[in-house]
C-alpha cells in the first residue's frame, strides 16, 4: 500500500505569494481560467516539475496527477524517450516557417490510425481546429449556421461559446461577454444524447446548417459517453439535411483507442478535430477529413487558413514519439486502471452513503456528486458542485492532484499503476469520510 504524500508545507506559501504576485501580470493570475481554482475554493499550487504520474510543486509537495495536462500525456510526464527525442529535435532548430518531412510524416500517422482523416492540416491548438472546420464547412455548403450540444466545448471561438462546456461552465459563464448577436444567431444549440432536439433544429433550419460538432464522447461537462445509436443517428441526419458532421476528437483523439472515438463506435465523420496526444505534450491542433473538402483549403483551394508555428518540429515530433507508443497493450493497462479507479470509487461512495454518479470511459472518468446518472447538460448542472469543491480540497491535502472542477475529466496514463491508484481510492475513502463527519451535526440539528 502507498501512503499519502507527506505535504513539506501544507500551508503553500510559495505558491500564494506567486499567485498573489501572478494577479499583477496575468488576468486572474492565470492564462487559462480553470486553473484558478475558483470553482473549488483554495490556492492552486503552482507547479515546478513533473515526472511520471507525479507532479511536484513549489511548496516541496508532491501529488498523484489526474489532469494529465487536460489529456495529452498518456504515457506520463516528461517520458524519457519523447524528452531524447525533442532535444534532439530543438537543436537542430525550433522553428523553419517551411516545410519538413516531419509534418508529412506525423500526418501519414494519423491517417493510419484515422482513415476518415484522407488529408490533414496541422494549427497550434484544439480552438485553431475547430474554427477553422466550420469555416471550410461553410464555404464548402454555402451555408451559415452550426447545430453544437449544451455543454460541449469546442474551444473559445466566438461561435462555440453558446451553452459551452468547460472552463465556461465550470465559471457559469454559458455564453461570453464579446460574443455578436449576429454569430450568437447562427449557433443553434441541441441537447447532447437527444436526437429528437438535433431534428427540430434541421426542420426548423432546412437548408441553412452547415455543420453539426460534437465530441463524440463528451468530455467538457463532466465525461458523458454516447447513448447507443446517438452518434449513428447523427451521422444519419447530417447526410439526410446536407451538413458536414464533424467530430471534435481533441480529448477523445488516440485516447478512447487507436482511431478515437470514431473507431470505437464506428461512425466516420466527414471531418474530424484533434489536438492533445498528437503533440505529445506541446501545443498542437489538426483538422482533417475528406479529401474534397480539405482540398478547398488554401493553397489547394480557396478556403484561407494559414499559421507561422503550424507544424513546427517540435510539436512534430512530440506527436510522432507519442502515437508510435499507442499500443494494445498500453490501451489494455489503461482500460484496466480506468475500471480499477472507478470501482473502487463507486465502493468508497457506497460505504460512505454518498450520492456519486461515476461515468467512465477507458482511461477517463468523472465522478459526479449526484443521487441521478448524468447523461447530459441539463444533468450534469444539478450536480453538487460544493461537495465536489470540498471533495476536492481533501484530496489535494492528501496529495491528490484532481481537475478544479466538477466538469472536467480524470485522467490515467500509462505512468500510473495499480499501487497509485489504490492510494488514490483509500484517499477518496479518508475524504468521504471527513465530509461525512462535518456533515453530521448539521443533519442532526435539523
């Protein structure tokens, strides 16, 4: 049995004195909002190395970490292999502005993996992919509007943050400040795992929506997996109406499987965003799909996208190391913690007689403080957000590194193992626990 991580300075004055001197220089003294902690109370650690599945802080604390960077680091932190691989990629040169055979290389990849994917072109984030997949599908419908889901987050473009998951959820912020009514207008918003909402959109909308987005495993309300048959019937209705369906792989891309999503559900979208694993760990995006829709994009065509970093050879390389290491047998550990770590948090709940929805999904879960199965947006609001913010401050005071929020994903990686994750499920039960106790006397004076 691992024991909790001894905390050298529970008190983290380091990291409050940084963040305090952060707020002077970064909005929120962040440069992305969740990691503020706002949802859930506390100052967040600030970070000095990783290594593993271990995340070490500037306080002398060391945590087990299920953010995982939001996704990308499926074979750990800092692997020595991908770390050889980039140095040696940094000197021969960070950055050309033209092309490498890496970049065609890295591509190849990610067809073999992803055959839907016939022609890719690589940008710098997951936002990146999105906003330029629904400019081509635009132009290549002559259409206008986009059908997205309550809840899911394709990014912070301006017409995906109606009713957005995420950071936009986490902060109650549905729909941003800065937003037009005029691209507001065109953003026409279903309920995920309802086909009947996706229906009435079409019929309303005949001929004027572009393109219908979804993660096709939500990941950005919490992880809500598809119903069955939700994803087939989205695809059925997209070619029924004439709409490019595209699939915002970005978490779900090489992590729920070798081909993502669309492997595993089989359904084959008509383009297909990623990001996350595919650089390894550094900043990276792609969109791809058809090739009569990717030959529009500029130079082959007329659709106009264009980035100094996009494929620069870090990234290229990063993301190389890291698919060439998706194995079966990796997939095969992955599945076995992800199902490990859910049970034996879905049994800490039990004997606590806590109300906790777990939804799963390979090496991805997110435990939910509700009494009802969360299945999607509406669902997933009613859930307790408090007792996830106290749920998540004794974890982290037992060395516990979760997402600052009840609507994001956990993370595994083939860094972690059976002995970190029973740690990690004791904690749960030392901390189900403490809120049990502190919750007594309040019940009993009512």
């Amino acid at each position: 049995m691992i024991s909790f991580p001894a905390m050298a300075a529970s008190t983290r004055a380091n990291s409050r004195r940084l963040f305090a001197r952060a707020k002077r220089i970064l909005p929120g003294g962040v440069d992305s909002p969740v990691r503020a902690f706002s949802a859930v109370g506390g100052t967040p650690p600030f970070i000095r190395r990783a290594r593993g599945a271990r995340l070490f802080d500037e306080d002398g604390g060391s945590y087990i970490d299920y953010v995982m960077s939001w996704g990308p680091l499926i074979h750990g932190h800092a692997p020595a292999g991908l770390t050889r691989a980039l140095a040696e990629a940094a000197a021969r040169g960070t950055s050309f502005g033209a092309p490498t055979t890496l970049e065609v290389e890295l591509g190849l990849a990610v067809r073999r993996l992803m055959p839907s994917i016939e022609r890719i072109r690589f940008v710098n984030s997951g936002t990146e992919a999105t906003m330029s997949a629904l400019r081509l599908a635009r132009a290549a419908t002559g259409r206008d509007r986009l059908i997205k889901f309550a809840g899911c987050y394709h990014g912070h473009g301006d017409a995906f943050l109606v009713q957005a998951g995420s950071g936009a959820l986490t902060l109650g912020v549905p729909t941003s400040p800065g937003v037009s009514r005029a691209v507001a207008a065109d953003t026409l918003v279903a309920e995920y795992n309802d086909l009947t909402s996706v229906e009435r959109i079409f019929a309303k909308h005949r001929n004027r929506v572009a393109a219908l987005i979804v993660e096709p495993i939500a990941g950005n309300m919490g992880v809500v997996p598809p119903a069955t048959g939700f994803l087939e019937g989205l695809r059925e209705l997209a070619d029924q109406h004439g709409a490019i369906l595209i699939f915002d792989e970005v978490i779900s891309g090489f992590r729920a499987g070798p081909g993502g999503a669309q492997e595993r559900f089989g359904v084959r979208p008509d383009l297909t965003c990623l990001g996350k694993i595919i650089g390894g760990g550094l900043p990276v995006g792609a969109y791809g799909g058809r090739q009569d829709l990717m030959d529009q994009v500029a130079p082959a065509g007329p659709v106009y996208q264009a980035g100094t970093l996009s494929g620069n050879p870090l990234a290229m390389t990063a993301g190389l190391w890291a698919l060439s290491q998706l194995t079966p047998k990796l997939y095969r550990k992955l599945d076995g913690l992800g199902a490990r770590l859910a049970a034996g948090l879905a049994d800490a709940a039990r004997q606590t007689d806590t109300d906790l929805h777990l939804n799963a999904h390979g090496s991805v879960l997110t435990p939910f403080f509700s009494a009802t199965p969360i299945r999607n947006y509406q669902s997933a609001r009613r859930a307790d957000t408090a007792a996830y913010g106290r749920f998540f401050r004794g974890m982290l005071a037992r060395g516990i590194y979760l997402p600052p929020s009840q609507f994001e994903g956990w993370f595994l990686s083939g860094a972690h193992s059976n002995p970190l994750v029973d740690a990690t499920i004791e904690a749960a039960g030392a901390t189900l626990r403490s809120m049990r106790r502190r919750a007594a006397p309040a019940s009993a004076s009512r």
